[in-house]
C-alpha cells in the first residue's frame, strides 16, 4: 500500500500586511500571520469558529494557499483518523480557541504528529511568541486577536463559499438537503452540495 499524502497548506491572514508593515510597526520582520491546514484524503483540515472543519482543498474564502509544504505520507485508515478527530474535538470546539496557545497552528500540529510524526514548522509555531518577543508586541496583541478571529470566522459554513465547510465538532454536523457530487472519505460527508443545513447533536453523540 503506497499510503496517502499529506500537505499543509499555509495560508497568511494578514493578506500580505504583515510582510509590509511588521518591520516598522514591531521591529521585527514578520512574513505573515499564519493559517495552516492540513490535507489529506482528498479533504482540507483545520481548526476555525466552527471548531474542527473541512472542505475541498483550496476551496475556503481565503482562496489558495501562499504555499504547499510536502509533510510526508501516512498510512494510518481514514476511518482511524476519523476515530482521532472524534478524540480531540472537545480540545478544539469553537469556546476553546486561543490565539497564543490554542489556534489553528496548534491544531495542525497534532494531525500532523498523529500522521506522519512531523511538525507544523517553528517559523509558523512560533509566531505569537516572536510577536509578543518585541516592544510593541504586547501592545499589538489584540489588533492581532481580532485579525485572526475576524479570518477564522469567514473559514466554516460561510454563504457562497467556492467550498462547503463541513464541522466535524460534537455539537453541530452539516447535513445534505441538496444535490452531493463528492462525499469526503473520513467523515462520510459531503465536500461539494448545493444546500446544507445544520443539525445539533447531544454531546454523547459521535460523528456517525
């Protein structure tokens, strides 16, 4: 069995803003307030408002990744890492979002070990630290909170989306009404639909 590949896609928040400004603002060159995702199975993984999501790779409404970083192959069965993100949802659900120490970075770090044994990059990990490391860091932190949660709010189940995200967090599932075209292999889920709506699961519930 040759397994299945696996990506991160890298995503900058700040548009390019950070590049242009950071070095005149904090002191520091800061290439970009990063967004990882994780893909594999065919499907785009990450950590948003929703809490744990998924989409066609490359379909949220940040638009394609800044860049793609090979992270190896795993050959662990979708059904396996199904189970995991069962696991780990109540550490990811939308209420436990941290910008410095519980974000969409630290969440693609953890697929990532649980796949193939890498990391997330240090440069992307290490980001809030760098930023909080200069004199005006502390000062910006909040302009950088509400950046980030203003992105990560437009990430899942947002209205003429190329992609439809699909939340695999306990509390709220898509469901299909619609037309389904591709149905995403872990989750057993729609990846492209014409309409969806969103049914509430009890918190004993799993994602079957």
């Amino acid at each position: 069995m040759n397994g299945y590949s696996v990506k991160l896609y890298v995503y900058d928040l700040s548009g390019g803003l950070a590049s242009q400004l950071s070095q005149s603002f904090i002191g520091k060159q800061i290439d970009g307030i990063w967004h990882t995702a994780v893909v594999v199975y065919g499907q785009e993984y990450f950590y948003g408002s929703g809490g744990i999501c998924s989409c066609p790779p490359g379909t949220t409404m940040m638009g394609p990744p800044l860049r793609i970083e090979n992270m190896g192959t795993t050959h662990i069965p979708p059904a396996t890492f199904k189970e995991f993100l069962n696991e780990i949802s109540p550490d990811y659900h939308t209420s436990q979002y941290n910008v410095m120490t519980n974000n969409c970075n630290n969440f693609t770090n953890v697929l990532l070990q649980f796949l193939t044994g890498d990391y997330t990059p240090d440069y992307i990990l290490n980001l809030p630290q760098d930023v909080l490391a200069t004199p005006l860091g502390q000062m910006l932190l909040p302009t950088i909170e509400q950046m980030t949660t203003q992105a990560q709010s437009q990430l899942p189940g947002m209205s003429g989306a190329m992609g439809v995200m699909y939340s695999v967090n306990e509390y709220a599932i898509p469901d299909v009404i619609e037309q389904t075209t591709v149905r995403d292999p872990v989750l057993g889920a729609p990846a492209d639909v014409s309409v969806k709506k969103t049914v509430i699961m009890n918190e004993d519930e799993d994602l079957d």
